[in-house]
C-alpha cells in the first residue's frame, strides 16, 4: 500500500486500481478528487496518454464552485487565502493543483462580487446625502428635523 493525500490527511490506497462505485464518486465531489490514485498511477496515465478520468475531473470543478455563490466574503476570501497557501508550497500534484486554481478563481470572482456591491452601496448613499443636503435646511422640526429647544 502506499500513502496517498487528500486535503490535509494522508490515508493508504491499494496499488490495484479498481472501478468506483456510485458512493466513492460521490465521496470524491466532497473533497478535491485525486482522480489518479497515487503519484505512480498519474505517472502512467501521462505516459500511455490514458485519460479516462476526464469526464470526473470535468464534472468535480463544477460542484465545487456552486457553492461559492452561498459564501460570505469573509469566508470565501479567508478559502482562497488557504488555496493560494497550497499552491505556492507545490506539494499537490498537477490535476488538483489544476482544480484547486478553478476553484481559487472561483473564489476570487466571488469575493470580487461582495466588493462591486458594497462599492455600489456605498455610492448609492453617498449620492441620496448630497441630492438631499441642498433641501435639508428646509426641513421643519414639525417633519422631523432638528428640535429648537
């Protein structure tokens, strides 16, 4: 058996690739897939130019970044401060370090959204102040101005 990564665990995979279930691709949409089984196997695949693993590696990218949409700021921005982390070290191989990128992207257009909104907030009362400041001395303290007393 040799040890294999997933996220910050390492766990032992068997050396004889054998066909997922249902409930093990699903499993893999939870965590970013490491779609080759060890290091050895995605060496070969590179060299025999077997690809059949394409379509998980396509389909996983998708799931991970529906999720953003339902992410604070806060929380997209401090994932992309880790993913970004990650990639800088150069530990992860090239297909999740791959996906781990698309879901940065992901993030990083998310936590862009927050601040065109708040901009846009922002903007939006500063201008409705000073389209009301040139009326405000005609307020009377009857409409709920300032009180002379």
């Amino acid at each position: 058996m040799t040890e294999q990564p997933i996220g910050d665990e390492t766990t032992e995979a068997p050396e004889t690739t054998e066909p997922q279930t249902p409930e093990a691709e699903a499993d893999d949409t939870q965590e970013a897939p490491d779609s080759a089984g060890t290091e050895d196997a995605a060496e070969g695949q590179a060299a025999t130019g077997d690809q059949n693993t394409t379509g998980e590696s396509a389909k996983a990218p998708k799931a991970a970044h529906t999720d953003v949409a339902g992410l604070s700021y806060e929380q997209a921005r401090e994932e992309l401060v880790g993913i970004v982390a990650t990639l800088e070290r150069g530990e992860r191989p090239l297909e999740e370090s791959m996906e781990l990128w698309e879901r940065g992207e992901a993030l990083a257009d998310h936590c862009a959204s927050w601040l065109d909104a708040a901009q846009q907030r922002i903007t939006e009362r500063v201008e409705s102040r000073q389209g009301t400041a040139g009326t405000a001395g005609t307020v009377s303290s009857a409409e709920g101005g300032p009180s002379a007393g």
